[in-house]
C-alpha cells in the first residue's frame, strides 16, 4: 500500500494591521507633551538635524500682526502663525459661521477662587502660577517673585517688611499691600510670618476665629505644656471649650509647605490661555496658547540651499533630503499639535462654560467621549491632549481633565450632576448653616433631592469626609461654643 502524501492547504486571508511607523510615533509623543516637556525634546531634535533652529525673534501674537498681509507668499518652510479661537457670545456670531467659532453665552466673572494642580510639585511653582494670573502689574510680578524665593522650607515669610522695602527698593505701603493679597493664596497660611500668624490665617480662613481662639494664639506655649486650666481662665471659657479648641488647632497645618515637593525642578505654568472678550469683540472667551512658554522652530531654508549646492555626492544629497522632509514634517506636526489643542481646549470650554460663568457648583458631567463625538477625534486623543497640560482662567489654573467628571444620578425629570458640582452644594449647604439647624447626612440628602439630585446618604457622608467636613454632631458643638 503506498503512503499516502500531505495535503498542503493554501487558504488567503485578508487583516487590517494599524503599522505604526517612526512619524506617527513621533506625532503622539507631541501630542502628549505639555509645552515645557516639548522644549526640552525639541532640544534633542535641533541637535540632530542642523536645518531646524528655533525662532526667536518674536512672540506669535507679533508674528499674526506682521504677517497678516502676507500670509500667501510666507516661505513654505517658515512655521505657520499659531492660531486663536474666539468662542463668542451667541448675540455677536450669530449671523458668522466661522468654522472655529462656537456660540455660547458670554458674562461676568466671579474672582478667581479655586487653583487646582495635582499634589507633589514645588511650592514656588504653585505660588508663581497663582501670581502669574492674579496680578497684572509687572512690577508687582516682579516683586512677588521675589517675595517668594524668600520663603523658608515652612512656606513662611521670616524676614521683617521694612527690611524687604530697602532690598527691594519700594514702598513699605507697596510691600504691605502685596503681602496681604499674597497671604491669600493657597496652601493657605503661606506667607505667614510665623506660627501663630499661620494658624489664624487658616482659622480664619474657617471661619472659626472667635476672640478666645485669638487669645489662645497668643497663649501657644500654654498649649504646648497642656496647661488646659490656666488657658481656659486667660480666654475665659470652659476647659471643655477649651479642649475642643486645641482640636481644631492640632487638625491645622503648622508648615504650610510640607505637601509639596523640593526637589523638583520643572515648572509647571499653563499650556493654554483663556481670556474674557471685551462686549465690542461680541463678548464671551478667547482661548490661545500660552506663546511664553510655547517653542517655535523654523526650517533654515537658506542654509538647505546653500550646503545642497556645495553637495558632491548621492550620499550628502540623500542626507540632506531626508532631515528636510523631517524637518518640514516636524513643522506640520507642531502646528498640527497646536490646532489639535485649541480645538479640545474650545470644545471644553463651550461645555463648561456655566463653571466659567458661575463658579463650581456648575460644572457640568463630562467624559472623554463627549468632546471626542463633539470635535469628530478619537477618545485616546482627547486622552493625550488633557493630560498634563494646563489652562488658565479667571478662576485659576486647572489640568485640562480636571473638567472631566463622573455624574450623579438625576431624579426624573432632572438633568444629571457632576460629582464635583455635588461636593461644592455640599459644602455651601453646611457653610450656610446656622446654630439652630445644623443638617445631618439624611437632610442634605433631602435638599439635594429637592434639587433633582438623587444621592444616598453613604454618598454624602463619603463626599463630606473628603472636603475635611466633621459630622454634624461636632459642627453643632462647635457652632455653641463660638456662639459663647
């Protein structure tokens, strides 16, 4: 019997591969960078390819204005003018149609009041960021900057004012001034000129700065040496008054600087601006990048001429030609990073624009979906460009994925609630409160009911926990005793 033979099987078959080739590599890591990581990669780029050099010849804002009339015969090799969006008031678009205008209400502003970056970062860094959008003065810039490098690794301003006029060379009035405005930023207790002033900064900041509480500030000693009976005759309240004022002492932070770090050296300062129109723009907000911070690189077009000219072989021509098309690449990428980031950045402004407008306990639900269906992109874009990149506002500085958040359930009828707009009404219910009506957990779910938020009263205790906010026991407690 012959052995019979293998059958070969040749079947076809058809797939779809994503190759992810050396520039769609480098168009992500773009993408993902924030402005000051992207200098220090360009950095590495202008060493490698000697026809890339950075301009530094103007801000853009200076370069729209000079080229405006020229922008058809601009080299093909000069980088492209960075590009605005104007997100206008509905009254002064309407009859427009700019593909890069959105129509949204526009409206006053309250003061800046929250300034939210992640934890772990150098505490200059947080406080120059906060004096970067609180003052417009150049020299009350300056003179900030420099109040700051002058705290200790406490966060404490240790030297006497009259002493900064003289080194500084201003007024002791200018310098007063400014350290009453800066005394407000967070952490709060910053600038402080030592303990006592730290601790009533933040008992003030609390509400819970009641004349005994001021006596007791002067009498820290006493409370270091728990001598709890003489301090309660010196401020003249109970003993037990006086135990639960040293609670809320020793819950206070003594070193304002202690949740920050260092050693780190990168400067965290915003990737994006967002700016209020004035009523004769239409009104409503304008949204650039941060043209400070942003690195602009131009192809030398000239130099790519001339050492092509003096090329004797295939092999320099060939060279030369393939970091042209990089270089030029790298240019198109860039501009495509900046358009990619107004057009998120406009996108999340236009949703949130009731937070803008009116502050926290408006902030909107919002997931990554939304402004990827909104913008036409992928969720993993929008992904890479709100991470680690930050916007400035009238109200503060915020990660661009701080507006991203989860929703609370709505009653019928209702629209739904972000989590951190649920916190903020919280908050404001129990700031509100007065001695006779203290809420519990179970009324503040009653209230948020009546404003269409369903909640349970787990949820409540959990969001109450994280703002720092005691039960509603001790907050009666504490309200009698301040009313004593």
């Amino acid at each position: 019997m012959k052995p019979q033979t293998p059958r070969l099987d040749l079947r076809q078959n058809q797939s779809q591969t994503l190759v992810m080739n050396q520039q769609m590599q480098q168009a992500i890591k773009l993408l993902q960078l924030s402005n000051m990581e992207l200098s220090e990669y360009l950095d590495e780029v202008l060493v490698e390819n000697p026809l890339l050099e950075r301009d530094e010849s103007q801000s853009a804002s200076e370069d729209d204005d000079n080229n405006k009339a020229s922008d058809e015969e601009q080299e093909p090799s000069e980088e492209e003018p960075l590009p605005d969006f104007d997100i206008g008031s509905s009254e002064a678009d309407s009859s427009q149609g700019s593909s890069h205008k959105n129509e949204i209400g526009g409206g006053g502003i309250d003061s800046m009041q929250e300034n939210t970056i992640p934890d772990k970062k150098t505490l200059r860094d947080h406080l120059r960021e906060q004096l970067h959008m609180s003052f417009k003065d150049p020299r009350d810039r300056m003179i900030g900057a420099l109040l700051i490098e002058q705290l200790d690794e406490s966060g404490y301003l240790r030297e006497d004012p009259h002493e900064l006029t003289e080194r500084l060379g201003c007024s002791i009035e200018r310098i007063t001034g400014l350290l009453a405005r800066l005394k407000q930023f967070d952490p709060t207790g910053i600038f402080a000129k030592d303990l006592k002033e730290c601790l009533s900064l933040q008992l003030e900041e609390k509400k819970c700065l009641a004349p005994s509480m001021k006596i007791l500030l002067e009498n820290l000693h006493l409370l270091g040496e728990h001598d709890i009976k003489k301090l309660s005759q010196i401020c003249g309240v109970d003993e037990d008054i006086v135990q639960e004022m040293a609670v809320d002492i020793r819950a206070l932070r003594p070193k304002p600087a202690a949740d920050f770090e260092h050693s780190v050296t990168q400067t965290i300062v915003p990737d994006v601006l967002m700016k209020k129109l004035s009523r004769d723009l239409g009104g409503g907000w304008k949204v650039e990048l941060n043209v400070e911070t942003l690195p602009r690189v131009l192809v030398n077009k000239e130099y790519y001429t001339t050492v092509l000219n003096q090329a004797s072989n295939k092999k320099d021509k060939a060279y030369l030609s393939e970091h042209m098309q990089a270089a030029s690449w790298l240019v198109r990428a860039l501009d495509q990073r900046a358009q990619t980031i107004l057009k998120v950045s406009a996108a999340i402004i236009e949703e949130q624009n009731p937070f803008f407008l009116y502050g926290i306990e408006f902030l909107k639900p919002l997931v990554l979906k939304d402004i990827a269906e909104e913008i036409g992109m992928h969720e993993s874009t929008i992904s890479r460009v709100t991470s680690h990149k930050y916007i400035g506002t009238p109200r503060g500085l915020f990660e661009l994925k701080y507006f991203f958040s989860s929703s609370i359930p709505a009653m019928e009828g209702s629209n739904t609630h972000s989590s951190e707009a649920v916190k903020a009404k919280i908050k404001t219910l129990v700031d509100e409160e007065k001695i006779e009506s203290v809420l519990s957990d179970d009324k503040i779910v009653n209230l948020l009911q009546i404003e269409g938020i369903d909640i349970a009263r787990r949820t409540v205790a959990k969001y109450r926990e994280a703002m720092n906010i005691p039960s509603s026991v001790y907050r009666r407690r504490l309200k009698k005793n301040l009313a004593k």
